[in-house]
C-alpha cells in the first residue's frame, strides 16, 4: 500500500509539473486555435531567468526563501515579456493567413528560442540550486511525500483555482471567454480582440515560468533542450484533456503522469511512454475530442 | 575510437615505406626475430593502423640499436587487412608464409578473430593493441591471442567485482538508458552476476533518457530492496536518478561507468554526488614511459600519435622482452613468458591473464569525494 502511494504521489507531482505547462497550451488553442510550440520554450527561459537570478542573488550574500520569491517574481515578469513578444513577432502578423501559417511559425520560434539560449548560455547541462525550502518535518510526519512534491502540488492546485477565478469572474476572463466562443462576434461588441489575445499569452506564459522554477529546482539541473521534452508531454496533456478546454488540460495532465508512474512502478519503465501513448490513442479513439473537449461542430 | 586526419597524408606515404623495408628485410634476412604487424593500414580505418606500425618501428629501432634479442635483430613484416576479415584471413597466410615468428595485430575485431583461425593452425602468438571484443579472450578457442586492450565489457566486470567483492552487495539493481553503450555495459553487468551466483540482480530495467522525473524509478529501486545500483549511462540521468534517491533519504550506493565519470556530473548533482563510484580509463598521462614514447613519436614523424599508439607500444614492448625472457621464439614458451613476466610499458607495468586479457589495462574505480574523482585504491 506504501508502494502504491509513493507511486501515486509521484505521478501527482509528474501530473502536476505537466499541468502548469498545459494550461498554457490548452487557453492559447482555445483563444486563437493555434498550437504554441514555443510555448515549452518559455517554460525553459523561465528555469534559466530564475537561475541567472539566484546566482547573482546568491551572490550579493542573500539565501532562503527571500531568493525564491525574488527569482520567481521576475522569471514569471521576464517569460511573460517574452510571451507578449513572441505573439506579437510571430503569431499577429499571421492572424489572417491559412492556420498552417502560424504552426509553422510557432515551430520556427522554438528552434529559434532554443539555439539562441543554446547559444548565449551553453549547451552543457548547468545545476540548477534547490531554492524550495527542505521542510523536513513534511518527511517525518507524512512519509511518501517529499517536501518539494508537496509544494509543487500545492503550488498548482491554487494557481489552478485563481486561474478558473479568473475566468470567471472577472471582465478579462468574460471577454477571454467571449473571443474563445466567436472572434468576430466579441470585436463587434467592444471587446479588443488583440489585447485579449496578449493576456491570454502572458498568462500563459506566467505559469509556464512557475513551472520552470518548480520543476528545475525539484529536479535540480537544466540546459536549453527541457523546453522541447517537457513541452511535448505537456501538449499531449492538453490533447488527452480535450485541448482549449482548462479542467481538461489538467485532468489530461494527471492522466498522463499517473500513467507513467503507475506503468513504471508495476510494469517496467522500459514501457513508461509506450502505455502513456498507448492510452492517448485509446482516449482519442472513444473521445476524439479528449477527455472534456467538447465536440466542434464544423461551422459551414 | 576517433580518427586523426593526419594519417590519411601518411597512408600515401605508405608504399615508400613498404618498399623501404622490403629492402632492409632482405639484407638481413640472414637470422632476424621477425615480428608480423598487421592491421588497417589503408582504408577508412587506416587511422586505427597506421599508429600501430609507427609504434612497433620505433620499439624495434631502440632495441637494435642496443643489439636486438638474443643477439639477433628484430624485422618487421608488415602487411595490410584494411580492417577486412576477408582480406584477414589471406594477410594471415602471408605472415605464416613469410615465416613471421609472432605477430603483434590484428586492429579490428572482425578481422582479428578471422585471422586467429589461421594463426592457431600455424601455433602462431597473436598480439592486439586494439581488439576489444569480449569473446576473442573470454570464449578460449584462441589460446594463442593476447592484447593490450581492456575488452568492451571490462568496465562491467569491474564494476560487478567491486559491487560484489569489495562493497560485498548482495541485491543490486541495475539500470540503462536503452542506448547502445548503456543497454550493453547493463546486460553484461547482470550477466556477469548472476553468473557469480553471489549477488541477485532484483532489478534491471531502462529509462527514458532525458525524462522530466525518474521518482517512480526511484521508488522501484526502493521497493526492490537493492543494496546497490549498477547504471549504464550518460551522466544527465544519472545526476538526476542520484538526486532523487538522496532527497528520498536513499542510501543505496551507485556505481556508474566513464559516461558518468565527468566533472559535469559533479557539477550538476552537487553534494548528491558525493560516494558515486564511476568507472573510467587508467590515467597514463602520468606514466614517463608513456610520456617518452608520445616524445619520441613526434621527433621521428614530426606529429602526435594517432589512436592505440600506446596500446601497439606496449604490446611490441611485450612480445619482445616475453621473447628475451624466453630466451626463444618458440609459441608456447613465449605464451607461458607473456603470462608469467611483468614488462613495464606506457600503460603501465603489464602481464597477461590466462585467458590472454592485459593484467594492469583498462579501467580504474574511481569515486566522488569533495566534489571530485579520485581513483579506489
């Protein structure tokens, strides 16, 4: 039973990591059906930002928890510009062309986005430093969950709730929602289109950001290539979830992580992403549209 | 295994050379101690050769110049398989036709075995500085073959003995990366336990190079009970396979191979990598004779060696004084002499097992301590 929780904490934690990214892909798809394929580039900017900081930080004598909220605040302030920017560089001017023209265009920004850190940082895998605090009261009293797994959790599940908050009730999230259901249609009734589209870009790219603090400093190492495999699993997240949709993302998430987990605790992890994939075409085959998308009708 | 673009300019020159010695060859013919050299010298491989000839010229040229080996010169019979076991087999008949009395070669492995057929008919002794197929020693059909080399899986050996005979691991895990180096060293290592029958591989599963987390990993290696884990890999896994187990309070020992031994392991997993044990090269850069011999190569062809340069030194080294001490080039005497007598070479002061593996070549146990590697004594 202690096997099967560890098991299951660790998928909730891969589940969760994924979460963070595919949120960003799902509401970007669900705004302007587009594929942001440079949006696990973001989530790797993020990581390199905080760990830039931390070090400079590091150096001029600080420690704790001051470090972290300070690389965190300015990573998710640095990826949101770089979110704004790549929409407006890449994906504005293409608005109107055939929807191949902007996949294209996001895959470009990718490659473009990983030579370049590649480039004016290394190629070499760099250490990343463990900023989340080491609660080890966490390990004694709750046994198969480690203190970073918990925070990361933690973490995810409120900017899950603030996020649906948000689009709720708020006018941004209304007028997000709008252009979702009927671009034309919002234009026509006052809502600017373009700076919801932005919002939508920054947000998303925010949480990539926190995504990357989390995730390097649980996993302790990055260089410029976890943007392409993290963003991969994360956007077969987004499918598996039904892709716009935002509780989708998230299930799809925690499918997908509980998935490997589970496959490498009790089957072999020579088989992890063979059974993730595996499951995705079952799901895609009984719901094409993922697990909460709901079914477009193709307008005529 | 690196090619040197130098030698492709030399492989030119190479007939010169041919016809050079030819000449030499007869004028001495009279009683000389002739040691075969075989091996790539043309092709896409000559690079691998090419070293090899230069090594024997210039071990062979000190000790004429100190009056040879019981009292006769030592001369070359040099001759070409471009890596070919087909052309092997026919370099090997000219040898044995040419009366070659040992031989120093082959390069590669294909051609090595296809020519050790040949020389086990004729009761010739057979030297490689490079053939690195395990089953050339280890099958014992080639009693006559020795090398200079360590064998592919000479690092899975080592790090089986030191798992099971130093550390004395009774459970041991061992993992891959599913690549070809890593997948291989694996499958060695858990043979090679569960043919000592003295540990229990609980364990031996790939992972996904390059995952986002190896927790459930982990956990499997926590659940399986390993004392020990023995992994076939890169250091990017490994420096996150090793954090994770620490930050879980794991114990359990690693023990890795020379794609972890890097300083950017120690780099990356920081104090979680203090204890590692990593497999890597002997350091011979330190050795003088290793040293003089790198000297003497760029004075006599005004360039750095190319690739088993030592390894060629050190197995003319051996051949020559396994036959002073033989005082014979009869096989079995010379084979029993290999065996028996240590020679102090670049790689080290060297002999020969029973089953004709270098003693002293190879691998070295290495471990994490204060941030960097330092050889197990």
């Amino acid at each position: 039973m202690d096997y099967f929780l560890e098991l299951f904490v660790g998928g909730l934690t891969l589940g969760s990591i994924y979460a963070l990214i595919a949120l960003g892909y799902t509401m970007v798809y669900g705004i302007i059906e587009l594929i942001n394929f440079a949006h696990g580039e973001i989530y790797m900017i993020g990581a390199f930002t905080a760990l830039i900081l931390s070090s400079v930080l590091a150096m001029a004598g600080m420690s704790g928890p001051a470090v972290l909220v300070l690389a965190s605040v300015v990573a998710v302030l640095y990826s949101a510009c770089y979110g704004f920017t790549v929409e407006k560089i890449a994906y504005k001017p293409l608005r109107r062309a055939p929807r191949l023209s902007p996949l294209i265009s996001a895959i470009g920004m990718s490659i473009f986005l990983q030579n370049y850190v590649m480039l004016a940082q290394t190629s070499d895998f760099l250490p990343f430093p463990s900023l989340l605090p080491d609660l080890d009261f966490i390990r004694d009293s709750i046994p198969f969950i480690g203190p970073t797994e918990l925070i990361i959790v933690l973490v995810t599940a409120a900017i899950m709730v603030l996020l649906t908050l948000l689009i709720k009730f708020t006018r941004m999230g209304k007028a997000m929602r709008a252009t979702a259901q009927d671009r034309n249609m919002a234009m026509l009734v006052g809502v600017n289109v373009n700076r919801v589209i932005s919002q939508t870009f920054i947000i998303g790219s925010a949480l990539a950001a926190v995504g990357g603090v989390l995730i390097a400093s649980h996993i302790g190492r990055i260089n410029f290539y976890i943007g392409f495999i993290a963003g991969i699993k994360a956007f077969t997240a987004a499918v598996l979830g039904g892709i716009g949709s935002i509780p989708g993302a998230v299930l799809g998430a925690l499918v997908l992580g509980w998935t490997e987990s589970f496959a490498t605790g009790y089957v072999s992890s020579d088989y992890e992403d063979v059974f993730a994939f595996a499951l995705l075409v079952v799901i895609l085959i009984f719901r094409p549209a993922g697990l909460l998308g709901r079914a477009t009708t193709q307008k005529v | 295994m690196k090619k040197f673009a130098f030698a492709r300019s030399f492989h030119i020159l190479l007939p010169a050379l041919f016809i050079a010695f030819a000449s030499t060859g007869t004028a001495l013919a009279a009683d000389t101690i002739k040691l075969g050299i075989a091996g790539a010298h043309s092709g896409d491989l000559a690079s691998y050769g090419l070293p090899s000839v230069k090594a024997a010229e210039l071990v062979v040229k000190d000790i004429n110049a100190r009056g040879g080996i019981l009292g006769k010169k030592v001369e070359l019979l040099i001759e070409d398989d471009a890596c070919k076991p087909e052309m092997a087999t026919n370099t090997a008949t000219k040898l044995v036709s040419r009366k070659a009395d040992i031989v120093m070669g082959h390069i590669c492995s294909g051609a090595t075995k296809a020519a050790l057929g040949i020389y086990k008919d004729a009761r010739l002794i057979a030297v490689s500085p490079s053939a690195t197929n395990p089953e050339l020693t280890q099958s014992g059909q080639y009693p006559g073959f020795f090398r200079t080399i360590a064998s592919d899986d000479a690092q899975a050996r080592l790090e089986v003995d030191f798992a099971v005979g130093r550390l004395k691991l009774k459970k041991i895990a061992v993992l891959h990366d599913k690549g070809d180096y890593g997948k291989g060293l694996a499958e060695y290592a858990k043979k090679f336990i569960e043919a000592d029958k003295k540990a229990q591989v609980v364990l031996f599963e790939g992972v996904t190079p390059g995952a986002v987390d190896y927790s459930a990993i982990v956990q499997k290696i926590r659940q399986s009970g390993a004392e020990g884990v023995i992994y076939g890999g890169y250091h990017p896994e490994a420096s996150s396979i090793v954090s994770q187990m620490r930050k879980k309070g794991m114990k359990t020992l690693f023990i890795s191979d020379d794609g972890v031994k890097d300083i950017t392991f120690i780099k990356v997993a920081g104090r979680y990598a203090e204890g590692v044990y990593a497999t890597g090269p002997k350091d011979t850069s330190k050795n003088p004779l290793a040293v003089a011999a790198n000297e003497a190569h760029k004075k006599a062809y005004g360039s750095d060696p190319g690739a088993f340069f030592l390894n060629a030194y050190a197995a003319t080294q051996a051949i020559l004084n396994a036959i002073d001490k033989a005082k014979s080039t009869e096989s079995a005497k010379v084979a029993n002499a290999l065996r028996t007598h240590f020679v102090d070479t670049p790689l080290g002061k060297i002999k020969f097992d029973g089953r004709g593996d270098a003693i002293g070549v190879g691998f070295a146990m290495y471990q994490v301590k204060n941030g960097a590697y330092v050889e197990v004594k």
